[in-house]
C-alpha cells in the first residue's frame, strides 16, 4: 500500500492571506491528507512551535468559522483530503456537537482529530461526526495498552493517528526509543491504517517511520519552515518541496 | 433539598461525570496513567486513611477552629457569623489538606517526582512543602504575572527546595501555569505526579480533591453539633472551587443553603471578572466539561481578579452540577469588596485574611444582614493574608 503523507498546519499562521496557498503547496507537494490545525487559546497537547503559531493566528483574527467559509471556497480542486484538527472547545462552539458535524461537512471535510478527547469520552461525538459522514481519528499513545487498542480498533473507521512520544508536539532530533515494539502492537490490533506523529522533522525521520506505519505526520517542522519563510512565495517554495521530499522519502 | 433528593447525591459517575460536567477530556497518553490512578484511589484501604488522618493532626495542625466572630455579627446585625479558621492550618490555608492526601498517593503509587500548577502560590507552597517532608523533587508552574504579585510565597517554595518555572505563555497566570504543568505531565507520566491544587481537571481529580477537603466540612458539623447549633447558611469563595466543596459537601444532604462566591473582579458587568458560573458557558478547560468564560469561538477568554487565587476562567464540576440542580448558589464580589471585607474582619476580629477568603467576607457581611439572630452562617476562612501584604499594603491605606 502506498504510505500515505500527513502534513500539518495552523490555519492563520503566519498569516492569514497565506492559508490558502501554503494548503496548495502542500496538496501539489503530494500530501495525502492535510490536517487543518484550527487554533485554540490553550493547547495542552502542543509544544512551543505549535503554541506560538497558535497564537499568532488567533491575534492575526483567526476563527473556526473563517477557516470554515475558507475551505468551503477552496476545497473543491485539492487532491488531498482534509482532517480539522483543533481541541474539544472550539469544536463544541461551532453550534454544539450535531452542528459542528454539519459544519465540518458543509466545507469538505473528511475526517476530525481532537487532542484533548479521550475515547471514553468520544462515543457521543464520534456518532455526531459518522451521521455527517466526517470521520472520527482516534489518537494512540505510547501508553495506550492492548486492552485500550482493542477498543480504539473497532472504531477506527478511516484511519488513526499513533503518537510516537509520550510527549507534546515539537521537532526533535532523531526517532523516540522503544518505538518498534510499540508500533508492532498497533499494526497488530488495529485493522485500519495508522499514521505517526509528533517530532518527525526530516526525511531520514519519516523513512524509519514509514516503515512500520502507514505513513506520517509531520507538523512542528513545517511550521517552523513557514516561520523562517522571507515571503509568501518563498514560503510556498519552501514548502512544496519540503513535503516533495518527504513524499519521495517514505516513497521509497 | 428533600430528603429523597439529599439520600440519592452519589457523585461523580463512574467516568466522573456531575451531571453533565466533568468527565475526561484530556490526550490519550495521559488515559492509562488516570485509570491506574482511578483504580488505586478506590481501592485505598484504611491504613492509607489513617495516615492521612495522622499527618493532618500532627503536622498540619487539624482539626482546625470553628469560632464565633462575635463583634462582627454584632456589627453587621443579624445572623451569627462563625468562621471555620482554615486559615490556621500549616502553611496558611486549606490546601496543605489535598497536597498530604495526594503526596501519600504518589508515594504508594511508586512515583518519583511531583509536578503542580499555582496560582496565589499557596498550592504551590503546600505543595512543596509536603515535598520536603517526604523528600520528592517538586517542579512548580506558575504564570509570571503570578511570580511578580505572590513574589514572597515564590521565595516560600523556593526555600522549600522546590523548583519554581514561571510559565509567559498566555495571560501568564493560573490558566496558563495548568496548560504547562499538564504538558508537563503527559512527558513524565511514567515517574511522575500531578498534584492538582483545586477541585478541577479530568476524573477523578474533582472527587479525589474533594474527599481530601471534605474534612472542613466534616469537622463543621461536629463543632456545631458540640454547640447544639446548625447552619442555615454556608459561605465559601470560589477559585476551582476545593475550599468551598470541601466545606459544602458533608451539608449537601442538610438543610443549608451553599452559597459560592466567586472573584466579580472589577465587575461583572465588565469584561474583567472571573465570575465562571454567573457569566460562563459549558466548556472544555483543563480535562472536563464545566462552566467556562470563552468568546463564542470557544476560545478562553481570561480572567481578571485581584487575588491570584480566584483569577480562573473555570470552576470545578460539581460546582457546575451543584448550580445545575440548585442545590447551590453562587453571587460575585468585586475587588473593591472585597478588599473592605479585608479591612472590616481585620479591624473587628483581628484576623487578616487572605485576598480569596476576603470575598466570602464581603458577601457574609451582606447576608448576614439580611437574617435573624438566631440563624448560623459558616463562612470558611480558607487562608490567612500574609501572602497578601505587598496588595494590601498598596491599596488599603493605614486608618482608613
Ligand atoms: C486562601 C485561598 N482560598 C481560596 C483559594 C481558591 O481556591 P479554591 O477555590 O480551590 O479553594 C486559594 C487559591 O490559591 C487560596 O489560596
């Protein structure tokens, strides 16, 4: 099966007329799925990349709504599909739980990720997301037992996302320790595809993990990309060939 | 409250839900390491208790005053005002009962090291102390503004042993330090603790907290009782709330009207208070569904109150489901109250409280009015006010 390749961005970040292209650099670079990071004020599950980005959009006006209408306008020639990721508050704002199902719908997109929901705590959002046709995308953890993943399988219904670390989000050097083991236990219970994140940051990364995942998540390292960008173009170059490269990496 | 109503009170749920708040909404690497702790503290046997009953005794200096402010409730002419003297525990306030209960958790949990949040530094300071008593790396987080308000109870801990990280993200206070000290804990998870400070966070921190509180009210009831006395009325200032479930809970089956007072700040009508049950909406902060102050994206708005203890944009659960049936209510004091509240039990009782408990002061010296002398009010007194000098040496004036 082709490795499928998840990149991620906060919507907003740097700013928020640079949405739009940096979404299609990253579909031309040849993302599977895009994650559309929807900023939060408090982002438990997210280091201090993630953080500042969210930041900077939330002060550049960036609102759930606004990436909404966004992606409504723009979706329609993307070859990726797109995944809104964001905490259960904002979520919950968009008019409860059924109406953020219509909403996320409304602009096309295919699945959900929310860092700060438990599975224990999913059941009733995960049917709101299914009556719409939007997928729920159960997180893994390090620390997730069998017992756990046996649980996390059944409702896994397009795919799920396996932390790598016990940790935040955020680039580090090099591939966590122990991962094998802990990969091998999710390929073995979970009947769906996996992807893997948190602190891949080059392609050397997203080869090793590619080869016992289904693909990867790559986000802090893109921000930051994006940070040290001098322009929108530059940015958008910088981008597009970043995720090419990753393409090719796990290609391979 | 009747009585069928009163016998039915069984909360939290097994997922820890109050009603429709509470609950588990944190990531998953934290999930496993909540179900062992779920799993251990129901399990507790009595040995465990009478060691935390030992050390509330011996060190923290338990079972704490109920005392009649008998000049005050003349002046305020009405109702007799007796204050639960919290204040005189270890440390100087209620919170030194939870950080006990919780250290000797982690200790037979096999941890190795202790992480919490702190906003007025008195968490913190309980924290690190019991730290110190059984030797345990303690890392404290707290919002910068924080540190430059509570600089002394910073020092406290510092002398303490323990290692304070002022947080700069956000608005640099309560908030913010909990976002850092839980992303703290989901890198440590395996060796480390989460001591929470207030009746907050995902199951079963809101019902473990208040178990460890819920001596105040306990030993409420016994001193009234000694006396051939009941409260009419039950007065508590509201942060996360862990003073006031503490001391509302063993009435929730009672005849007693639970009255929270939560920071109003420079107004509720402002945009600066901290006032979650009057001017919140159901939210998600911090690991359960509460009463939160958010814009309408859902994004957390900030909270302002003079005392560092009550600037939070949440409130426990329970208190949330508590207000929900009615079984509780809840008014707001602003600053300005509640710094009168400081200098009237000061000036009646000599006794300075702390800025937190100074609202439920202010609040007591209205309601007090408005009932018969016959009536008891029980106002928890949860902190003494040393930590508060630096502020009421800058807004109260000396003779005034
Ligand atoms: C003396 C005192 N009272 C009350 C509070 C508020 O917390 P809670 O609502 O959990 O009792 C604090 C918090 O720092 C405090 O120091």
């Amino acid at each position: 099966m082709k490795k499928l390749l998840v990149p991620y961005l906060t919507a907003g970040f740097p700013q928020r007329e640079w949405f739009e292209p940096i979404v299609r650099a990253m579909d031309e670079g040849g993302a599977d799925y895009i994650e559309i990071g929807v900023p939060f004020s408090d982002p438990i599950a997210d280091g201090p990349t993630i953080q500042n980005a969210s930041q900077k959009a939330l002060d550049n006006g960036t609102t759930p709504r606004w990436i909404l209408d966004e992606i409504k306008r723009f979706r329609g020639d993307l070859n990726a599909e797109l995944i809104f990721f964001s905490y259960f508050n904002p979520i919950l704002a968009l008019d409860g739980l059924e109406g953020a199902a219509k909403h996320l719908k409304d602009a096309g997109f295919h699945g959900v990720l929310v860092p700060d929901l438990s599975l224990e705590q999913a059941e009733h959002f995960a049917g709101a997301m299914a009556a719409e046709g939007v997928h729920y995308i159960p997180l893994i953890a390090p620390t997730t037992t069998e017992e756990r993943l046996k649980k996390i399988a059944p409702v896994t219904t397009s795919f799920a996302y396996g932390v790598s670390v016990t940790g935040v989000t955020g680039a580090r050097k090099g591939v966590a320790q122990g991962l094998d083991e802990y990969l091998a236990r999710v390929r073995n219970l979970l009947q769906r595809p996996f992807v893997v994140g948190f602190g891949i940051s080059t392609p050397e990364d997203a080869r090793a993990i590619a080869r016992q995942a289904d693909g990867v998540v790559v986000g802090s390292a893109l921000i930051r990309l994006m940070e040290q960008a001098e322009d929108l173009d530059d940015c958008v170059k910088r981008v597009k060939t970043f995720i090419s490269e990753l393409r090719q990496a796990i290609d391979e | 409250m009747t009585q069928t109503q009163a016998e039915t009170y069984q909360q939290p749920d097994a997922f820890g839900h109050f009603g429709r708040f509470g609950g588990q909404y944190v990531p998953e690497t934290l999930m496993p390491a909540l179900h062992e702790l779920i799993e251990v503290y129901h399990n507790l046997d009595e040995s465990f208790w009478r060691e935390y009953r030992s050390y509330l005794k011996d060190y923290v200096g338990r079972p704490t005053p109920l005392y009649e402010a008998k000049r005050w409730s003349r002046e305020a002419g009405g109702a007799r005002i007796f204050l639960k003297r919290e204040d005189l525990n270890h440390t100087g306030a209620h919170k030194i009962n939870n950080t006990v209960g919780q250290i000797l958790l982690a200790r037979r949990m096999g941890k190795t090291r202790i992480i919490a949040e702190t906003g007025a530094g008195q968490h913190g300071v309980a924290t690190a102390t019991v730290c110190a008593l059984f030797d345990m790396p303690c890392v404290v987080y707290m919002g910068a503004e924080d540190v430059e308000r509570q600089s002394l109870n910073v020092y406290r801990m510092k002398l303490l042993g323990a290692e304070v990280r002022p947080v700069t993200s956000g608005s640099q206070t309560l908030k913010d330090a909990t976002n850092e000290a839980i992303r703290d804990w989901v890198t440590n998870v395996a060796d480390s603790f989460y001591i929470i400070g207030s009746v907050v966070g995902p199951h079963p921190y809101p019902a473990m907290v208040r178990d460890f509180q819920k001596v105040i009210g306990e030993e409420c009831l016994q001193q009234l009782d000694e006396r051939d006395l009941k409260a009419d009325a039950v007065v508590a200032c509201v942060g996360g709330g862990s003073n006031a479930m503490g001391i509302f809970y063993p009435f929730i089956d009672k005849d007693t009207r639970l009255i929270g007072v939560e920071a109003a700040g420079r107004g509720v009508e402002s945009d600066e208070h901290a006032a979650s049950i009057s001017k919140g909406k159901p939210g998600v902060l911090h690991g359960a569904m509460s009463m939160l102050l958010q814009d309408p994206n859902g994004q957390v708005a900030l909270a302002h109150s003079i005392s560092a203890g009550l600037d939070y944009p949440g409130i426990g659960p329970e208190h949330a489901h508590l207000n929900d049936t009615g079984r509780s209510a809840f008014v707001a004091v602003t600053d300005e109250q509640a710094l009168e509240g400081v200098v009237r039990v000061s000036r009646l009782e000599g006794i300075i409280p702390a800025l937190e408990s100074a609202h439920a002061v202010a609040y007591v010296d209205q309601l007090a009015r408005t009932m018969r002398p016959d009536q008891v009010i029980l106002l928890n007194m949860s902190g003494r006010g040393d930590k508060d000098m630096n502020t009421y040496e800058k807004h109260i004036k000396p003779g005034a």
